[in-house]
C-alpha cells in the first residue's frame, strides 16, 4: 500500500499505480515467503509434535497470507479506493 501511495502521488491512474505496485513489490513478497516457508517447512521433518505442529501453522499461515496479499489486496483496493 506504500508503494501504491507512491506511485498515486507521481500522478499515475489508480490502475497503473496499482499494476505498477503490484509488479514491483509482488515479486519480493514472494521471494521472501519462498524464503521463509523454506525456513519452517524443516520443522515438518522434525519427530517432536509441537515443532512440527508450528512448523505447519507457520508456514500455511505464511502461504495464505501470500496469496490473499496478491490477489484479494488488489481487487479491495480497486473497490473501496478514494482519493
């Protein structure tokens, strides 16, 4: 939503700003989820109940944080955004 205030400021269109956002910032939320899910989908391998019981809550969370922030944001924006 930073950037998207960013790109709002320099005089582009909702959609563009929006687009332009989306495209640039989509692409590091996704590296550092791959990353991150990487980190707590070890603890799936662990023989100890509770690491492997927060290893797969940690990392569903992180993935559908992920997905909701790439395709429900966008589509909530274009709905309620006022200048």
């Amino acid at each position: 939503m930073s950037r998207l205030r960013i790109e709002l400021t320099n005089g582009l269109t909702l959609l563009y700003a929006l687009k332009r956002s989306y495209l640039t910032t989509g692409k590091s939320l996704t590296i550092t989820t791959c990353i991150l899910l990487t980190g707590f989908l070890s603890l799936l391998t662990s023989s100890f109940g509770s690491a492997y019981s927060i290893g797969l809550l940690i990392s569903l969370g992180l993935l559908f944080a992920l997905l909701l922030n790439l395709t429900l944001l966008p589509i909530l924006l274009l709905l309620l955004y006022k200048k």
